[in-house]
C-alpha cells in the first residue's frame, strides 16, 4: 500500500509500540503493522488496533502523575501471546 501523508510504499513488519499513560509504559513487542518506508508512518489492520485497544484498556485508571524523576512501571508483552479476553 502506499502512506497516505507522503505517498511512498509501505512493508508489512514486526514493530514494537510504545503506550504512556502517567506513570505506566506499555511495550508491546512483535505488532504487524505496514510501516511506510520513508517516513516511518505505520498502519494497523482493524483487528490489531482492536488488540492493542484492548491491551492498553484500564491503564488510565491505573496510572499516577508525578514530579519529574519520579519512578515508572514498564510491562512487555508480545502481541501474539497477550491475552486480551477478560475472564
């Protein structure tokens, strides 16, 4: 496909994502996205962006601002491997 903001190709890749919320960061490791490839532009099919939707649920209400300097949680997961079925 081409990138919608600067018209170059794009390439189906395996790219991590990165979600801030307050004090929370949320790597997500191994998400297929088409990345433009000259202006780094990533697209996300429906069903990834409802995953990540659903992966990155609740942070909000979970997160605390602070200072400046103030300690931070970081989780890592892997796109293929989250569960994002509440039970």
């Amino acid at each position: 496909m081409k990138c919608y903001f600067c018209g170059a190709q794009t390439k189906e890749q395996l790219i991590t994502d990165l979600y801030t919320e307050g004090n929370l960061y949320l790597a997500v490791e191994n998400v297929p996205a088409d990345v433009c490839q000259q202006c780094g532009e990533r697209y996300y099919s429906p069903e990834v962006m409802k995953k990540l939707l659903a992966l990155t649920e609740g942070m909000r209400e979970h997160a605390a601002v602070g200072p400046p300097g103030r300690k931070a949680d970081l989780t890592v997961c892997d796109f293929a491997a989250a569960d994002t079925h509440t039970h």
